[in-house]
C-alpha cells in the first residue's frame, strides 16, 4: 500500500485523497461517456471519429497507463508488468490519472476509453470526481474476431501476443461485462455491433450521439 500512495504522489504531480480530494473545478460542467467492449473491439478508432465529429477528448487508460511506463520510472515497470500479466493496475493510479488528463484540458466532455474495467473502478472514479457517466456505449463483437484484430495490427505492443490477449479476455468477461449489466439495468447501456467494418459502425454510433445531443444529455 505504501508503494501506491508513492506512486500517486509522485505521477500525479498533486495530493492524494487524504490531502486534497482532486475533483474538477465546481464550476465545470462535465459531461463523461464510458466506452466498453473486449480488446481488440475497435475503441480507439471509433473514440477519434467521435472526437473529430462531436468535439469530445479522448481519455485512454490503457494509453495513459503506457505513457507512465515509457518515462522509465520504478512505477511504470510495476504497471508493465501488470499490464504483461493481463491483471489491472489498481483503481486509484488509473483513476489520478485520468483526472490529472480531465484538468489539463478546457474541454467539458469526454469519452473515457476502456473504463471502467471493474467495480472498484467505478466506485473510486465516482467517490474522487463526483461524477457519472451520461451514458456507455458498448461495442459488441465475437471474441474470434478481436482475436484476428488484435493479432494482425502492428502496434510494437508487448499486450498483443496470444497468451496476453487470452487473459485480458478472461480479466473482461469476469469483470468489466457485470459492469455493462449493471449500466444495462440503468438504461444507460448504447450497444453497437463491432464487428461490421468501421464505417457502418460510426454509423451507428452517430445516431446514439446525435440523440444524446438532442435529449441534452
């Protein structure tokens, strides 16, 4: 426990929970969608077509988590080798993360790609921003083809070998769908087919903002 109350001070640049509760400015409105769906479903493209097209930032956790491993640091091998084991990093270093990413930048909406990924996700992210999402789009698709996807791209990512992809399956089915049921049981839950080609997904996927925008969600 000692190791991660170092790691949020000395990533995130500010205090921790006990000292400073980090929140967004009061005054800043807020709009937050989760982005679901397995590893290899297509979150990342879809994300840069919905911020070319509707004006929100993109949040990666699994991007802000490689970042923190690229500066070398003592923190990011431990994060590595988690990332390495299929296993998720825990909630709080996740969490400052994405909230040091929210009060850098003046935008108001934001789509959180691949998270949350558990329980504890969402009840950390919600007890530090007092926030809940508008809404989770959850792109759906055969666990065959993220596979193929994941397999076939070129990234240099160490995550995308065989035995990897096989736990992050594992780590989504048991923890991250229960999430898209629980949202489901809300009626905040969009679901898209992702295994279409992408353009006839954005498709879809235009419609649900579209409507959102609408009903001033």
């Amino acid at each position: 426990m000692g190791n991660c109350c170092a790691l949020l001070k000395s990533i995130m640049g500010f205090a921790t929970e006990e000292e400073h509760d980090g929140r967004l400015p009061k005054q800043k409105k807020v709009k937050v969608v989760f982005v679901l769906g397995g590893p290899g479903s297509g979150k990342g493209t879809l994300c840069a077509k919905i911020v070319e097209q509707f004006g929100y930032s993109h949040l990666s956790s699994g991007d802000l988590l490689r970042k923190e491993i690229k500066a070398g640091s003592e923190h990011g091998t431990m994060i590595q080798n988690m990332m390495n084991e299929g296993k998720l990093v825990p909630s709080d270093i996740t969490v400052r993360l994405i909230q040091k990413a929210m009060q850098e930048t003046d935008n108001d909406k934001f789509l959180l790609d691949g998270f949350p990924r558990d329980e504890e996700n969402v009840r950390t992210f919600e007890k530090l921003t007092k926030i809940e999402p508008d809404f989770i789009l959850f792109l759906d698709c055969p666990e065959e083809e993220m596979t193929k996807r994941l397999l076939s791209r070129n990234q240099g990512r160490e995550d995308d070998n065989i035995e990897t992809i096989k736990k992050r399956f594992r780590v989504f089915q048991e923890s991250t769908l229960p999430l898209v049921n629980y949202y489901a049981s809300k009626g905040k839950v969009r679901k898209v087919d992702a295994a279409r080609p992408v353009e006839d997904v954005f498709e879809s996927v235009k419609t649900i903002f579209s409507s959102a925008n609408e009903q001033g969600a």
